[in-house]
C-alpha cells in the first residue's frame, strides 16, 4: 500500500507531460486562426455601419436638395487621403467636418477606424465605399452600396464586399 501511495505522490511522467503538450499544441492550432479569423469579422462591422450611415445622410441631402430645387447626390474624396494599413488612423474630427460634402451629408468619425470612405454621386445614382487593409498585406477588403433613381423612386443594391477578410 506505502508504494501505491508514492507513486501517487511523485508527479507526472515524463509520457504524461508530452501527452499534454501535444494536446494543447492541437488546441493552439486551431484556436489561434479561429480568434484572427474572429478580430477581422469584427473589424468589418465598422465598415458595414459607417456604409449605411452615409447612404442615410445622401438620401437627406437628396431630399433636401429636391426641396431646394436641386437634383443631385454628392460626391465625397477618399478620406483619409492616406490609403489605408493594418494600423487605425487616428481620430481626427476635423478631418470630416472641414470638406464641405462631408458635412452636407452628415457624417464625420470622432473615434479611430480601420477604413478609408468615399462617396460617388451625381443625378441618377448614388454610391459608398469603405477600403480597409485588415492585415497590412497590401490586399484591400471593400465594401459598397449603390443605389439607383428609379422613376423617381430610390432603389438601393445589397451591400457589395470584396475580399472581406483579405
């Protein structure tokens, strides 16, 4: 009975331990790519609500620019200017505010972000985009949304995304 009670009280073999590594190996394996997988998707819902916002404030303006007599949607440059990378841009408020088509449509970023945003606009139709470089790759994920007059009435397209995860 005294020898049961010492081996019990040795520890772990040498077996044993190596059983756990390769356990826990495994586990890293598919853990890891499963999490990176999990922090890039999370990083596209920025781009999916920053879309929607800025195809509300064009229908605003377009609205409003029916009321004024006006027939058009605008068009917003690549903001930041800077193309995007792995890092966020820093946030910048002015950055948004002081373009004059920014502020008419009613959108601008207060916090730090991962995606470059633009706008296409003229008479008939309307389009956003938002270019991300999620893993520093060179590879740019890109998400739009185009909507259409159509006899007087508004029709938008599904969100189009290209190279979500890179």
């Amino acid at each position: 009975m005294k020898r049961l009670h010492n081996r019990l009280a040795a520890g772990f073999t040498l077996i044993e331990l190596m059983i756990l590594v390769v356990i826990m190996g495994v586990l890293a394996a598919i853990a890891v790519p499963a999490f990176t997988r999990y922090v890039r998707r999370s990083k596209t819902s920025e781009a999916l609500g920053n879309i929607q916002k800025i195809m509300q404030g064009e229908v605003t303006y377009y609205q409003a620019s029916l009321e004024r007599g006006g027939t058009s949607f605008l068009s917003c440059a690549y903001t930041p200017s800077t193309p995007p990378s792995a890092t966020k841009y820093p946030a910048n408020v002015s950055r948004w505010t002081s373009d004059p088509n920014w502020t008419a449509v009613g959108f601008s970023l207060s916090d730090a972000h991962y995606y470059q945003y633009y706008t296409l606009g003229d008479g008939v139709s309307v389009g956003a985009a938002a270019l991300g470089d999620l893993d520093g790759d060179g590879i740019q994920s890109t998400f739009n949304r185009v909507g259409y007059l159509v006899a007087g009435d508004l029709q938008f397209l599904p969100v189009g995304v290209f190279s979500e995860l890179e």
